[in-house]
C-alpha cells in the first residue's frame, strides 16, 4: 500500500461515521470563530482575560444543567458576568488588573466545582472540562453553529472598529467613537466564544483556541486580513488533524487539536520567513561571521 | 474671533495628586503654541483633558467654541501620540494608519468610499510617505512614522492638532523634515499645540510657548518664556546653555 493511499485511508475511514462528521463540524466552527477573535486577543493582550472567561462560565454551565436549559444561557451570563465584576473591582479598587481577574475567575471556577458536587451526574464533570466533541448532541450543535455565525457576523461588520480599538484607542475617542463601548463589545465576543468552543475541547483548553491561532498567524504576516485568514487556516487544520488521530490513536478529541494547534505555533516560531528564531539566528551568526572577518 | 484652544481654570485631581491647577490657556486659530514642561509637569494631563480623556474638577474646556465632546464629533481635534504609546509591531501598515484618521467620515463598517481613498493618498503625498504606504508601521524611521500619524490627522481633516512629545526619538535630519510639516499645516490655517521638552525647536516652530509645571507659569512669545530668569525661576535650576533637553 502506497503512501497516498493509507494517508487518504486514513482520511476517509473516520469519516464513513456520523459522530465522527459531527465532531469535525463542531470543531471548525468552534475553531474558526475562536481563531478571528484570537487575532485581537493576540494584539489586545488578553490571553489571561480569555482564560479568566473560559472558567468562570463553569458553575453558569452546571446550572443550565440543573435546570435543564441551553448551556450557553448559563455560560453567558457567568461569562460576562464575570468580565463586567473584572472591570468593576478593578476601577474601584487599588488591586492590579491581573490580579483582580486571577480572584474573579478562581472564584467562578470554585464556585462551579461546588455547584457539581452537588449534582449527581459526575460524567458531566469530565465533559465540561475537557470536552466531548464525539458525543455531541443536535441540540449543541445548533447552539454552536448558531452563536458562531453570530459571533462571525458581528465581527465582519465591526472588524475595522475593532482593530482601531486594538491599536489607538485614544485616537478612537478623538474621532468620537467610544472606546469604552468597543472593548465591551469585543469582551461580549470573547464570553460568547468561549461557550460555543468549550464543546470542542471544554473549559481547560478554549483559552488555547482564543491564543493560540492568533499567536501564530501574527508570527507569520504584517497584515491584518492575511493574519485572519492564516488564523482560522490553522484551527481549521488543526480541527482535522485532532479528531482524526483521536479516531485513529485513540486520545483525547480537545486535547489533539490544542495539540495540533501548539504543533502550528511552533512550525511558524521556528521556521517563519520574517520572524523565524532559526533564521533571525542564522542571520545574527551571519552577521557576527561578516564582523569578524 | 472664536479661539481654537480655549481653557479656562483647570484643576485635575487624579486622587489625591494634583495635576493640574487652575490652568487657563488660549490658542489662537492658526498659531502654533509649544507646551514646555518637565516630565510629571502635566502636559499629557493637559492634553487628555482637552481630548476629554480626563475630566477636569474644576473648568472649562472649549474647542474651537464648541465641547470635547462636540469637537470630537465633528472630527476637529488630530491627535498625534507619542511614539511609547504606540505598538509599532501591530500588523498595520502605514496607508491603514492614515485611512484610521477617515473613520469618523464613514458608516458604521468603515468601509472606505472613493473620496475616503483620496484623502489617504493626498494625506501621504502631503507627507512625503506615499512611497513607504504599503511598509508595515514599525519599518519605517522615527520621522517617517511621526508624519505618518500627522498623516492620520490630515485625512481626518482635523482643525486643531495635539502633538504629545513630536521630536522624542526623532534623528536631528528628520526633526527638520517634521517642523517643516508642521510649519505647512500652520500655513493651511491649523492650530497646533505641540508639547516638547525639546527646546531647541520651540523658536523656529512655535509662535508662542507656554510653560507648565502643574500650574502655567508663562505664556507668551518664545523669547519672552524662553529667557533663562524664566527657566531658572519655573524649574530652580538653569539649563545648561545650548543643551537641547532637560529632565
């Protein structure tokens, strides 16, 4: 058997099963609209601020549960929640922001950890914090595609907003626009986000899929569109690449595509044309060899 | 005649520190007025105030007779950063820096229209950058990337222009190439409040001076703000002659 072939075997064989069509559905679009968002998260500065959202939904999430409601209604509302006591404690008291969101989100994260003790299903535990993306039911993946689309739709009408902010708030304001109004609608994204990719990989991880995608576009281009599409390229690659070798070898779903992901970070730290630690090395070698002749 | 920078009496509290005390300051249309200090003097304090960033316990801010908040609507006020504040590794390039000074003109996408693109590409010619348009921001030199966000202030169409600290970080060549624009913007009719603690520009650039330490301790022609007994008297210790800065 030749190589092209096994490698389109091991393409194809996943895919005659439904949950596995399932599973790859929720993870592009989960990955996709985590990717757009990682790309301001990236030049923001708010990777923490991603994790800090991404635990703090845990006890909404278990209360949905209890009462049997969407997941997402509960996780929205601890969600952003959370992000709006972030921004209160931190301009009413003298506590640094970091600081301010390691209590908040700690304490959401606890508070959900108590809230499960008390609910008898312990499987759900393991589910929400590390995901289940084979055994996702129709109803989740409505809430996912839809909150996505959402998510997408409001970030293609308001990119350009959104990267003013990013990069001279002060200068929004000048022209009139409220920069106050822009970081609470991109933290609105973020809170929605992370609900629709904690399907995919559960609590733990979304904070990567926020990080990780845009991280390694920016490492790869100086221009903002080409970093969006590279972003949502490699969560779209890395979303095939984690549930086909979880099929195959048998591992964790969230986990091989985080790890897929950290593969693509790692391929653009080393080898990126510009910003490669490789070449800018040669480069310092070359030049320290040039200063010595 | 409507001045184009008119505060009166104000006193900025950021808790329990003073800022600003009771600062009146009035600029002319069209002149160009350096604001001298030291650091911690309160010129970036003075700035956000006029920009409504912060507001002043006490006073009142008026832009070309209208408030912050009106002149900032109205697209009035430029704001030119200093070069710390700004992420020069941001993947934007120089031509997406100045169409950022287009968005108040636009709808809620900022989808730039024809007249939007002309403003950019005047904007940049005007500026001598229409060549570097396409460089990401941070590849371009110290003055090339200070007359990229005055670029950003001219495709805005801005009447009145703040400039935090224009010449930190600006080689000796180029500080010429951006005095000369600042000179040619006065010359179209803009008013520039132009804060420095680089003396040596102030008597070529500037029509008057002001100088701040918390409180403003002169305002006048630069000759008149500029004499050593005024220094020595504001700051308790004489510049060393010729020196181009003091801290």
């Amino acid at each position: 058997m030749d190589v092209i072939t096994a490698l389109t075997q091991w393409f194809t064989e996943p895919m005659q099963f439904e949950f596995v069509q399932r599973a790859l559905l929720v993870s592009v679009v989960a990955g996709v609209a985590c990717a757009v968002l990682s790309c301001w998260m990236t030049l923001v500065g708010w990777s923490l601020m991603g994790d800090a959202v991404s635990h703090a939904v845990l006890p909404g999430v278990v209360l949905s549960y209890l009462f049997g409601a969407p997941f997402a209604v509960g996780a929205l509302v601890f969600g952003g929640g959370s992000v709006a006591l972030i921004g209160i404690v931190n301009r009413t008291s003298r506590v640094k922001e970091d600081a301010v969101i390691g209590v908040v989100f700690t304490a959401m994260f606890a508070l959900g950890l108590v809230l499960v003790s008390r609910v008898p299903s312990q499987t759900d535990l393991s589910h929400i914090l590390f995901g289940n993306v084979l055994g996702v039911s129709d109803a989740d993946i409505w809430q996912v595609v839809v909150l996505a689309a959402i998510v997408l739709a409001v970030v293609w009408f308001k990119h350009r907003d959104l990267t003013l902010y990013a990069f001279d708030p002060v200068h929004a304001h000048a022209l009139g626009i409220n920069p106050r109004l822009l970081e609470t609608l991109l933290l609105g994204l973020l809170s929605v986000t992370v609900v629709v990719a904690l399907q995919a990989v559960g609590i733990i991880l979304v904070v990567a899929m926020v990080i990780i995608p845009g991280a390694t576009a920016y490492l790869l281009t100086d221009r903002f569109e080409r970093m969006l599409l590279i972003s949502a390229s490699v969560a779209v690659a890395a979303a095939f690449v984690g549930v086909f070798a979880s099929f195959h070898v048998n591992v964790s779903t969230g986990g091989s595509i985080v790890l897929a992901q950290a593969g693509a970070f790692v391929l653009a730290y080393l080898f990126s044309p510009r910003q490669g630690v490789l070449w800018r090395g040669r480069g310092a070698r070359a030049l320290r060899a040039r200063a010595r002749t | 005649m409507i001045p184009a920078i008119e505060v009166t009496g104000a006193t900025v509290r950021y808790g329990d520190v003073l800022a600003l005390e009771d600062v009146s300051l009035t600029v002319g249309p069209g002149r160009v007025c350096g604001l001298l200090g030291t650091n911690g003097s309160g010129k970036s304090t003075l700035f956000k105030t006029i920009l409504g960033l912060v507001s002043a316990d006490r006073g009142r801010i008026r832009i070309l007779g209208r408030t912050h908040t009106a002149a900032r609507r109205e697209g009035l006020v430029g704001y030119v950063p200093q070069s710390e504040q700004v992420d020069w590794a941001f993947p934007v390039r120089v031509r997406d820096v100045v169409m950022m000074g287009r968005y108040g003109h636009m709808g809620p996408r900022r989808r730039p229209r024809a007249a939007d693109r002309r403003a950019v590409d005047h904007a940049l010619d005007r500026t001598d950058l229409a060549d570097l348009a396409d460089r990401q921001i941070g590849a371009l030199s110290g003055g090339q990337r200070k007359r990229a966000f005055v670029a950003r202030a001219i495709a805005q169409g801005a009447d009145v222009l703040l400039l935090d600290e224009p010449f930190a970080g600006v080689d000796k060549r180029s500080e010429a190439t951006v005095v000369d624009l600042l000179g040619s913007l006065r010359q179209d009719g803009a008013t520039l409040l132009v804060s420095t603690h680089d003396l040596a520009q102030v008597p070529d650039l500037c029509d008057e001076a002001a100088l701040l330490q918390r409180r403003l301790l002169a305002h006048g022609t630069p000759d008149e703000v500029l004499r050593p007994d005024v220094l020595l008297e504001a700051f308790g210790a004489r510049p060393a002659r010729g020196a181009a800065a003091w801290t």
